[in-house]
DNA sequence: CGACGACATCGACGTGTGTCAATATGCATT
DNA sequence: AATGCATATTGACACACGTCGATGTCGTCG
C-alpha cells in the first residue's frame, strides 16, 4: 500500500487533536516529497498537458534537469502515490493522482 | 513580509499552469517547513491547548526534544508565517496562524 | 537477431538540515 | 544590583537528499 493511502486511513486532521510520533513521522515523509520545487514543477508541467499526462522524454527540457533526475523524482512520488504510471511501447506516461493530493490538502485542516 | 503572505499574493494554485523557477522554489521552501514531524506535533499540541496557544516550556517535554531545538523550530515557522508570537513576561506564547496554514492548503489545489 | 531509443538504476559528490551541549540575552523578583 | 528562570543563539556533528555521469534494462523496428 502506498504511503499517502496509510496516511488516509490512519492520520487524523493535523489540528484534530496531538499527533504521535508515527503519524507524525508518516505525514511529514509525504510532505516531504512534495516540498521540491522540481517534483512541484513536474506535478504543474504535467497537469498543463492537455492529455492530462506526460512521459518523460517531454518533461527534461522544459525543467532543465537531465533524464536520470527526472526519473528518480517520478519514482519518489510514484512510490508515495502522488502520480501514476502507465507504460505504453517504449514510453512511460505519468499522470497526477488527484485524490493522493486531496488527501494532503486535507490534512492540513 | 513573511514567506507565505509573499506566495499568497504570487503563486497560483499547484495545478493551474506551469510553474515558474521562482514560484516553484518559494512554494517548496514553505511545504519544507511543514515537512518535518516535529514541525507538525508541535502544532498539533500548540492547537491542542484549551486557550489555543502554549510557551516553549509546556512543549519540550511531550515532544521529547531539548529546550534549543524546539525554540530553533518555532523559529523557523515563525520565520515563514506558520505561527505567531507574544511575549508576556519571561514566557514566549505561541499561536497557529490557521490563515497561512490555509493559504499553503488551498495551493495544493 | 542486432541496433536504437526511452527509461531505470547505480555510485558518488556537494549541500542542506535536525539535533544537541554550551553559552548568551532578557525579564522579574527580591 | 544580583540572582534565577525562560528563551534565543552559536558551533558542531551526523545524516538525508538532490543532482549528475555512467551503465543497465526493456521494448521496438529493420
């Protein structure tokens, strides 16, 4: 299961009440991955495809980071939940996880 | 003008376009602030508290860290926005800013 | 089957940061 | 003024992480 779905079932609103020390550990480890201004521009560089969905070979230009860097980040936010990933032929497309990121949004309450 | 009041007025949501280099680093460095459990338990206790605000002695020990520590991490959110201080004789009391924490919440959208 | 293209993985490097002990600052009370 | 207490600052250390070049893997097309 995905970081962002444990998070969901088991972490209450951040000022719903004290949070212990795992729930804190958890949210904090998915925030984290959020707070890049690389993986913020991939998730907004995404999105503005009017797919809705990017592979990786149209993303290294426009953010000006080499392939490899760009694949490590997409796989940071694959394994907590953020984007999906979709392989077709040679080609791997990512798309935001609208819901992983409502979760976060919400959290925050 | 604290970090967050700066983002409010210049970021748009996460997904509404692509980021720029600067909106992208400014948004990050305050979702780094957030990230951290220590960040996040000691707003929960803070809100925990009946009259909504508590001083730095009242919060070493539920979280376990020395006195240093959690003055560096109030610090660091007093710094972008995230609380807010008084000071009432030797005592440091310290308010959650639920604005700034909604502005960072909305942009997540 | 062989070559090519897209993507993933590995190893290494530099930077950033959470933590603590030690010390400084500032207010209050006597 | 002098002492005591709450908080802030400093310096140092260990660890995590973003980035890159080099290399590996897998699917596709001659």
């Amino acid at each position: 299961m995905k970081l962002i779905d444990s998070i969901a079932a088991s972490c209450p609103p951040l000022l719903a009440g004290p949070l212990g020390n795992n729930e804190a550990d958890d949210l904090a480890r998915a925030l984290k991955v959020l707070a890049d201004p690389a993986r913020l521009r991939l998730l907004s560089l995404i999105q503005a495809q009017p797919s809705g969905e990017a592979c990786v070979c149209h993303l290294t230009e426009p953010l000006g980071l080499t392939q490899p860097t760009v694949s490590h980040h997409l796989k940071v936010m694959l394994d907590v939940g953020l984007v999906e990933r979709e392989q077709r032929g040679n080609w791997a497309f990512f798309r935001v996880a609208h819901d992983q990121l409502g979760v976060l949004r919400e959290l925050l309450a």
